[in-house]
C-alpha cells in the first residue's frame, strides 16, 4: 500500500513539474527580439533583406530566382534551377524526348559531377539493382518486427541500422562513402515501401503486402510496385513519379536538410549518422512537409467548395484561408511562394505540363484546374487581402502534390518519397564537404543571459512542484 501511495505522489510530482514547467521555459528562454537586431543575428541564418547567409561553395546545386542591385536590392527574375551547371529543363526535356527513365542519370550526375555515358550508366544502375533487396533478415527484424507509424521516423532508424550491416562503416574516404552512398539509394525504396506496409497493417490494420523489388525496374516503377497492393502501375505513372523525383533531387546546399548534412559531415562522422541526420531535417513539416500540406489544403476547400468551378465562392474560401479563418487557420495557402524563387519556380513550371496530362488521362482535369485557379488568383486575393502586392509564384509543391493525390499515394509516405529523391543530393553534398570543406562548422551563438549569483539549495523557492503534496499521507 505505501508504495502504491508512493507511486502517486511521484505521478502527482512529475504531472507538476511537466504542467507549470511552460511558464519556467517562457521565462528563462524568451528573448527580445530587438537584441537580434542589436547585435546583428543572422536569424534563420538569413540577411535583413531576407536573402541566405552564404556559408560555403558548391558545385553541385544552384538555384537562382532573383539578382540583385548594386544597392542590395532584390531584383525579381525567372527562376532557374542547375544541377552541376545543367540547367533541370534542358535535362528533363531531353530524358522525356528520349522515351525513359531519368532519376538514375541525374544522380549519376550529382555524385560523379558528370553526365554518364550509355556504358557507365548501365554500371550504375547494375549497382543499384544489386542494392534494391535489403539485407538479409533486415526487413523482418528492422522493420516488420518494429513498426512505427511514422515512415520518416522508420526510415531514419533503418538508415542507422545499415551501419551494423557495412564491412567498413567508418572509412569516409570518398571512394567509400560512393559506394555507401549508391548502397543507400539501392535500399530506400524498399525501406519506404515496407516501412509503410507494416505501419498499414500494424497501426491501420490493413492487409500486409510485400512484394520484392526488382533489380531491372526503375526507382519510380519499384516504388509504386512495392507501395500497391496488387503492384500495378501504368507507364505514365511512373514517367511521371520519376520527373518528381528528378525535380526533388537536389536544391543547392542552403536548404535545410543539405546544410545537416554538410555540417554532419564536417565532423568527419559516418555516412549513416550524417544521412539519418538528413533524414530528421526533412521530417520536420517546416522543411519535407509541404507536399501534405497542399494534399490536405485541397482536400479541406473540396469539402467546403464543392463545386470548385463556382469562382466566387472560391474565392471567398480562398480569403478565408488568407485571414486565418479556414483550413488550418495559419493564414497561409500552401504551394505558393517561395524563399528563393520570385517570379517562377521551375520545377512548378516543368511539373504542371506533366501534371495536365496526367489529370486528363486520369479523369482529374477539375482538380487540375482548381490548382491552376489557385497559382492565378492567390496572388490578387492576397494583395486585396493585406493591402500589398507580393511576388507570390507557384512552387513545385502545388503540382507535386497534385501529382501524389492524383498518382494515390498515400501522405504517410508524400516526404519519404521526397527523403527518396533527394538522397542522391545529400550524398553527392557529403562527398563534397568531405572532399573539399575540411574544417569543422562551428557557428557561435552570443550569451543573452545575464550573470547570477549561487544561491543554496536551502534558500531556493519552488515553482514548479508545491512542498506539500496533495496525495493522502495515510491510505483511506
């Protein structure tokens, strides 16, 4: 019996603690937002006009969306994106007219800095396949045994278990860290597609549904085989998923989750810490979220508009949405605007050629429309709505996230496919910091704490847990 009492009264003193802890953490950790100014933070590792603190050099990413004047003024411009000095257009444009999967090619490219010829390419993707069954034993134990009903949070454990399954996981020599990397981009979409088969049939109770990947198919064909119950897929289904992951194969160093990695890798760690760590960045909804975002911002204005071709009572949702007053109340509608790009993002631009015809072949041509409604119109009602104009383009998240819905993807699995796409960039930017950075990121942050004196324990007031608990001293 005491101890029962002793088991609630530490319940009742650790309920304490965790329930006025909010009021300690608002007092001891809130800063004035005037001192970032005072003392000339970069926050968010940005300048005042709102451009990124330019912390390194790359060759394989560049994203240009604005120039600027000889005042430091943002100049608005098309957006372009290259990946190795090749703009993505012209690489798209060239794998769509030559009929075939291009996802492999580009990551040869941002590994290797080169286009592959027919010979390498074929070497490559042979290496790949031979990495598309996991490790024997790894998807009973690691992930079936296991399961978690976030994917990103099974993927990021998976990547850290392969570590036990490399012969030499700590060699960060470059040729190593190629054939880890190579080895990953082999084993992701099985890990996906399993991690979220047993989420499915663990958490959701649905039917469980393995089937093999297969060493021949592209990366965009074993997912969808991999993710279906009956493994079907149609070739323009997978045409398309390949584009997307194409597109989202990499965005220069500054975005978020390439930065982990650069800044991991500059602890001359293994490629399974840094990549696990990259994989965490993504996670969060600030950064790998987006695509769910539309997905489900398009899901809640279906629900209240239902004829979407009524433009008036659209828009009148629309400004709802821009208020605050509708959808998840942030005021924001997502897929449009971005950091970097001011006018257009290409990827947006690429995507929804694809995505149109992908829609009419499917039936969805009303959805596609609303998402074109939205990229014309969202600008205007936000100008009407904050009384300013603002260079609020498309970015490729309204399409992509079109495409997913369109494609039945299910959200649970919207940023590990993203996570996917942008392996082959997270490596290609480790064997770059590896190679070429050579010392050891280390920011400084200043002390906005001012000085105190030591003060007994005796002499100390609490605040978060009261002296006398309210637990009965003696059993009733």
């Amino acid at each position: 019996m005491f101890e029962k009492m002793k088991n609630k009264k530490t319940a009742a003193e650790q309920e304490a603690l965790y329930k006025n802890s909010y009021k300690l953490f608002k007092t001891a950790n809130t800063i004035d937002p005037q001192q970032y100014i005072d003392n000339n933070v970069k926050r968010g590792l940005r300048n005042s006009n709102g451009t990124g603190v330019v912390v390194g050099l790359t060759h394989i990413g560049e994203v240009c969306g604005y120039d600027m004047d000889s005042e430091g003024n943002k100049i608005p411009r098309e957006g372009e994106l290259y990946y190795r000095g090749y703009n993505i257009k012209d690489l798209i444009s060239n794998i769509v007219a030559e009929d075939r999967f291009g996802f492999e090619e580009v990551s040869f490219l941002l590994l290797l800095g080169k286009l592959p010829s027919e010979s390498e390419l074929k070497v490559f993707n042979d290496i790949l396949g031979s990495h598309r069954e996991l490790p024997l034993g790894f998807a009973r134990d690691m992930i079936l045994t296991a399961p978690s009903n976030n994917i990103m949070n099974k993927l990021a454990r998976s990547v850290l278990a392969l570590y036990c399954y490399d012969e030499n996981p700590d060699d960060i020599s470059p040729t190593n860290v190629l054939r880890q990397s190579i080895n990953l981009m082999g084993y992701f979409p099985a890990i996906i597609s399993y991690a979220y088969q047993a989420k499915s049939s663990f958490y959701d109770n649905k039917s469980l549904h393995l089937h093999p990947p297969i060493s021949e198919l592209s990366t965009s064909e074993n997912i969808l085989r991999m993710i279906r119950p009956m493994g079907e897929y149609t070739e323009l289904e997978a045409r398309l998923l390949d584009i997307c992951m194409i597109l989202h194969a990499e965005h220069g160093g500054g975005n978020n989750s390439s930065f982990t990695t650069h800044l991991i890798s500059s602890t001359g760690t293994d490629t399974y810490s840094a990549i696990a760590a990259a994989v965490g960045s993504l996670k969060g909804p600030k950064h790998g979220g987006a695509n769910i975002a539309v997905i489900n911002m398009m899901n809640d204005i279906k629900k209240h508009v239902p004829d979407t071709g009524n433009h008036s009572k659209l828009d009148d949702y629309l400004v709802k949405i821009l208020k605050g007053e509708a959808n998840d109340r942030t005021g924001l509608v997502y897929g449009m605007g971005h950091a970097i790009y001011t006018l257009s993002d290409p990827r947006a631009v690429i995507l929804k050629d694809m995505a149109k015809k992908l829609a009419e072949s499917k039936g969805l041509i009303e959805e596609f429309l609303l998402c074109d409604y939205i990229e014309k119109r969202v600008p205007q009602l936000f100008a009407e709505v904050h009384g300013k104009e603002v260079n609020m383009p498309a970015n490729v998240d309204l399409y992509s996230g079109f495409v997913y819905s369109a494609l039945d993807i299910p959200n649970d699995i919207a940023t590990p496919l993203f996570a996917t796409a942008r392996l082959s960039g997270w490596c290609a930017h480790r064997i770059e910091e590896l190679v070429a950075g050579g010392k050891l990121m280390r920011p400084a942050y200043k002390s906005a704490q001012k000085l105190q004196e030591y003060i007994p324990i005796a002499d100390r007031s609490s605040t978060l847990i009261q002296k006398k608990s309210k637990i009965a001293s003696k059993p009733e």
